[in-house]
C-alpha cells in the first residue's frame, strides 16, 4: 500500500500550484466524476485532509445535487439545476486567490448527465447540442485542470450501497437499469470530448479497496501537477 507522503511531496506540490497560477492566472481546478458508489467522494476527503494539514489555500466545491430540492433524481431538471449550479461555483472561483479548488462534479459531469438524458429520451438531440454547447466553451473547458473520472461496474456499485450487509431496495439511481445507462453516457463523453479537456484521468475503482482508490486518486493529480514543476 502506498503511504501519502510518498504520493505527494509538499514542497513540489506547492511548487507546482503556484507555478499553474503564474501560468494561467487561476487556481488548480480539479473535477472528480464518475459511477455512483466508485469511491469519490472518500477519496477526495483524503486528498482534502492532506492539502488542508499542508496549508494549501484551497476551496473544495461540494457536489451541489445535495442542495437540489427536486426530488426526482431522474428528471432532466434535476440535472439541469445541478449543472447551473456547478456552473455559478465554478466561476466563483476563477479569479480569486486560491490555488487548488477541487469540484465534486461540474462540467464534465454534466456533459454526462445529459448524454444520458438524450438516451433516456428526456432531452431531444437539438437541446443536447445546445446544452454540451454552452459546457464545451473554452471559458469553461479550459480553467478545468485535471478531471479524474471514478468508474466501477454495476454490480460493484450495488454492492458498495450497503457495504454492511443489510440489504436494502434499489434507489432511482443504483440499480440495474439505470447504472448501465450512466456508465455508457460516461465512456460516451470520454471518446468524444477528451481533446477538448487538459487532463482527463480513468480510474477504474470495481477490483479495489477504498485504500487503493484513494491512492490512485492522489496519483493522478501528482502526475498531472509535475507537468508544471
């Protein structure tokens, strides 16, 4: 298992971000994305404790579905009220003096999510193209930094749903329905817009311990910031 500060080194990863933002004028922004249950959000709690305790001027940007008051996880809206509002979170941050901000799904998440909305037939082709319009500016594409996309199989997502062994209904979204559709709105949006993004990282969480996921993750930033070193 690897240890963290042989992951991360707090001199070169300062040195790094402070040399992104002579370079662009904006913080390090990372987009976390992916399956549900594929060890994100965990992952991004280590990361966050270890550039908190290195006293890194940062912002971590929640996944703003927890403020969605629309109860249908399902609807095109939902996603469209998350989308705006990642949206007005985001540019918050672009002129400012943090160096790293790190974005439980925005932009590219939301290229997702409407993906899978045009196949679940809730937007037409002709909303679509405006809506991935809009999230494909380069306003927009090119502030974001790094972007790890977290992904597992439908099984290993149903299964990390109740880890403890109590079996529990389906949700709207864990299910086998509906997670097919996500992992192939996923992998869509990967082949067709990675050129249009600095940095997109796959992480393939279904074979591995929360440990491990953690430790990719801090990987794949590592190894996007030594570019800048």
């Amino acid at each position: 298992m690897k240890d963290y500060d042989l992951v991360f080194d707090k001199d070169e990863m300062n040195k790094a971000l402070i040399n992104y933002k002579k370079k662009y004028g904006i913080p390090f922004i990372i987009e976390v994305s992916g399956t549900p249950n594929s060890g994100k959000t965990p992952a991004i709690k280590v990361v966050e404790k270890f550039i908190r305790r290195n006293k890194v001027k940062y912002k971590y940007i929640r996944e703003a579905a927890i403020d969605c008051k629309i109860n249908n996880k399902l609807s095109e809206y939902y996603n469209l009220w998350t989308l705006t509002r990642s949206l007005e979170l985001l540019i918050d941050v672009f002129n400012n003096d943090y160096y790293l901000v790190i974005c439980e799904r925005g932009i590219f998440d939301a290229l997702c999510w409407m993906e899978f909305h045009k196949k679940y037939h809730n937007i037409s082709e002709e909303e679509y193209k405006k809506i991935s319009d809009l999230l494909l500016l380069k306003k927009f594409t090119d502030k974001i930094a790094h972007i790890a996309v977290f992904k597992c199989d439908v099984k290993t997502s149903i299964i990390r749903e109740c880890p403890h062994g109590i079996k529990i209904p389906h949700g709207t979204i864990v299910n086998n329905r509906v997670l097919p559709l996500i992992n192939e709105s996923i992998e869509s949006i990967i082949n067709r817009h990675k050129e249009e993004f600095k940095n997109i990282a796959i992480i393939e969480t279904s074979d591995l311990c929360q440990d491990k996921i953690n430790c990719e993750f801090a990987q794949t930033i590592k190894n996007c910031l030594q570019k800048y070193l």
